[in-house]
C-alpha cells in the first residue's frame, strides 16, 4: 500500500507507538496541523482518507507518558492504574508520509475545554504521544457514479484527504461547515469536484442548519451515488434521513459518522 510517496511495511503496528511532535502550525484561527515522527511510524496502518487515529496524552500536564504495550490495548489500559493511566481520543490521519516517518493530525481548537484541544494549543516539538491506527470507513463502491461528502470542522480531514486523492475524472460535491470564512483551507481540487463552505455565522458548532438548508436546495447528479457524511451526532443523523428518506439514496451507499455530540443546554 502507498501512502504519500513511500510504500508502507506490511508488518503494521496494532499496538499504541510512541511518537513526538516535530511541528505545529495553525492552519487557521481554531485549527492547528500537528506534524508526529516516531521510529515506527512507517508502519502505522493507513487505510483511507478517514483513518481513524486514537491518541494516546499524558494523564495531566507534565505527566510522565505511558503507553499500553499490547494489542489488546483496551484491556491494557483499563488496567492500569488512573495516575498513570493515559487520556485517549479519537482524531483522523490528515497525511501520512512513512518515507519521512511523518504523521499529520489536525485538531480543531476550543481552549482548554478538551484535554486533545488544551494539548494542541501548548505541544512543542519534541512533546510525546500516543498513536494508534484504527481503521478507515470511507469506501466508495465500484460502480459509483459519483460521490457527496459532507461534515463540519471535525470531519474536514477526511473530507479534505478523500477529495485530494480523487482521480481527474472523479465526479463529487463536498460540502463542509465552519464557523466563518477565516476557517477555510487550501484544498487541491480535481476538476469534477466542487467544494463548498459553509458558514455557521455567529451560531456555535452544532448549532446551525446550514448543512441541511443547503443540502434542500441542491439539484444532486445523476447516476449511482456514495454519500460520506460525518461530523455532529444531529446533523449527521439529520443529512442521512434527508439523503435516504427524501432523495430515495440507497441507505448501504450512504456512510454516516457521529464524530461529537453538542452538548444539551
């Protein structure tokens, strides 16, 4: 398999890697991409523009990092004790370059509310974490025609990686929410693809209906589609009724991710 410009070792890691930040950069006013290297990095498993990555944080500020050293990592975890046990969350793999032994992570920023987000505001270069490779779900079938992807800030990773590794003559719609114009990035489009940002104005993430608003008024392609929908819990759920119950779209060709639930006031 390759991935960036090298091949990736067949023998991948299913244990938690250590790895340290070589860069951090702000991509945007509440987005910072994390650049990790680690001595095993090249073989971190990469399965598509959606990898899941869970990192692996130190369990308070200054805190010694211990990893689980098990594929059975869960249970490994769980067992120790809480003073040491580290914090794990769920982010998506932006790049990986396994020639360079480079992994990229972008992490949205809300101020020391998260320990990942109060982690990526302070990281320095040679600051520890954990890695994991999970998985991936995006899978667009054979015969697809074209394809919708859809998500808020937390799924532009993926959305961003899918619509850069299309083919030329890739058909898709990609549309993504953010909170203004100042948090949009530079995305290589290929020719068929259209992307559009969405922007939440002065309502707080997860509480704007623009993806659904604009979704309504969209004339979609025809031909057989694939829908990758991913972000909060409600507008996920919201944007997958309307593509299968309204649009008549098939619901095995529809993916749909709850990446984060807004909290209830």
């Amino acid at each position: 398999m390759t991935v960036g410009t090298a091949t990736v070792d067949a023998g991948l890691i299913k244990r938690p890697m250590l790895a340290e930040v070589v860069a951090n950069r702000a991509l945007t006013p509440h987005l910072r991409r994390i650049t990790l290297t680690g001595a095993e990095i090249d073989r971190f498993g990469h399965d598509g523009p959606d990898q899941l990555v869970r990192i692996f944080l130190a369990p308070a500020p200054g805190a010694e990092l211990h990893l689980p050293d098990s594929a059975q990592w869960w249970p490994a975890l769980q067992a120790m004790p809480a003073e040491r046990r580290p914090v794990v969350r769920n982010y998506t793999a932006r790049r990986l370059d396994v020639g360079r032994r480079e992994l990229d992570i972008d992490f949205v920023l809300h101020g020391d509310a998260g320990p990942a987000s109060a982690w990526a505001l302070r990281a320095a270069p040679g600051d520890p974490i954990g890695v994991l490779s999970d998985g991936a779900a995006y899978a667009p079938p054979a015969d697809t025609d074209w394809q919708l992807l859809v998500g808020d800030e937390t799924a532009m990773p993926a959305i961003t990686a899918a619509v850069e590794a299309l083919p030329p003559q890739a058909r898709a719609i990609a549309l993504i929410e953010v909170g203004s114009a100042e948090d949009e990035i530079e995305v290589r489009t290929p020719p068929g693809v259209t992307l559009t940002w969405l922007h939440r104005g002065g309502a707080p993430a997860g509480g704007s209906d623009v993806v659904i608003r604009t979704l309504r008024d969209l004339a979609l392609p025809a031909g057989t589609p694939y829908a990758f929908v991913a972000g909060e819990s409600a507008m996920v759920t919201t944007v997958r009724r309307h593509l299968c119950a309204e649009r008549g779209i098939a619901k095995e060709r529809v993916y749909f991710g709850g990446y984060w639930k807004r909290a209830a006031h």
